[in-house]
C-alpha cells in the first residue's frame, strides 16, 4: 500500500512541477535572481526542482519507512501517542526557528486534538 501511495505521488509530481515552475519564475522576479524575499526561489529551476524532490524523498519515502518501523517495533498505541505531540512540537518549534506567532485559538486547537487523540489511544 506505500508503494502505491508513494507510486502515485511521483507521478503527480512529475505532472505539477513543470507546471508550478512558471509561477516560480514570476515570484522570484523572473527567475534568474533579484525579486522575491526567498533565496530559494530566487536560485536556478534545476536548484529549486532537485530541491524538492530531496524533500519528497526524504518526507515521504524515509519519512513512511521509519513511521512503519516505528509502528512495528512500539506498537500502535504508542505511536499514536507520539503522533499526538507533533502538532504542539511544530507550533514551538515554528515560534522559536521561524518567528510564527501562535494565538490562543490556535493553542485551543493543539490542545483540542491532542486531547482527543490521547482519549482514543487511551481507550480501553
């Protein structure tokens, strides 16, 4: 079932990069160099497309293997524990590296589905 998963998302990819690689172009100010705010837009295409495919592979290939080795090794209920966390750890980690600002709903929302994360992987 990953493979298939993984299968189908290469091929989208393939479809969509070429096609988002001219808006990439227009918000780095015409793609060579000058214009958006990101260094990473403002590289060469090439740059930009290795670079996300790096980040496909290594979120969803690597990403998936060590989640279903995980999910082997510990077992479902605690890995669906560790999962809970993920939100909360990436608002802090976004306010520290990033700067985000993280608003009192958005902390409700956290604490809202962890808790009913916590409640289902607790039950029984």
């Amino acid at each position: 079932l990953n493979a298939v998963k993984c299968s189908i998302a290469l091929v989208l990819f393939l479809f969509i990069v070429p096609a988002r690689l001219e808006t990439w172009k227009n918000l780095a100010g015409g793609g060579g160099g000058g214009g958006g705010a990101d260094p990473l837009l403002n590289q060469p295409s090439e740059t930009r497309v290795e670079m996300l495919v790096l980040s496909a592979f290594v979120g969803i290939v690597v990403g998936d293997v060590l989640w279903l080795h995980a999910l082997q090794a510990l077992g479902a209920k605690l890995v669906i524990l560790l999962d809970a966390v993920k939100p909360l750890a990436a608002a802090v980690l976004g306010s520290f590296f990033l700067q985000e600002q993280v608003g009192p709903f958005l902390l409700l929302a956290i604490v809202v589905t962890m808790g009913g994360v916590l409640l289902v992987a607790t039950e029984g």
